[in-house]
C-alpha cells in the first residue's frame, strides 16, 4: 500500500491541533500549507474516504468521519 504524500500528513496533523480563537485555522492553513481553505478542505474531504488516511491517523479520520455523517443527517 502506499505511503501518504508530505502534503496529505500535514493535512491530517493539522486537522488533530487545536486552534485558539477565529481565524486561527485558516491562518495556519495558508501559512504552513500554502493552500486556501477551501482547497485544504476540499482535500481533507477526500482524505477521509482513503484506506491510507485511515491507517495514518485512525482517531483523527474516525472523528472526522462521524463529523461528517452527522452533517449529512441534518440535511
């Protein structure tokens, strides 16, 4: 199976740390990944549906899976 890109790591480290106050995330999104929210989320998005994503972080993926779910439901 192969490995996760650099990129894709950092996505899902990013997703585990907390951020204080509004706008934090975003900030450290352009900052250390030099994307736009939109596209990081659009990436994490995909993450969330591969096996090796899965296996790198399963407590991060699982969280954000449920997440997800969730607000799928409420539609």
């Amino acid at each position: 199976m192969d490995d996760l890109t650099p990129r894709e790591k950092a996505i899902l480290a990013l997703e585990g740390r907390t951020f204080s106050g509004p706008g934090a995330k975003e900030r450290a999104i352009r900052e250390q990944l030099g994307l736009a929210p939109v596209r990081y989320f659009q990436l994490l998005n995909a993450l969330l549906d591969d096996p090796r994503a899965l296996a790198h972080a399963p407590v991060t993926v699982n969280r954000l899976r449920r997440i997800r779910e969730s607000r799928r439901s409420e539609r």
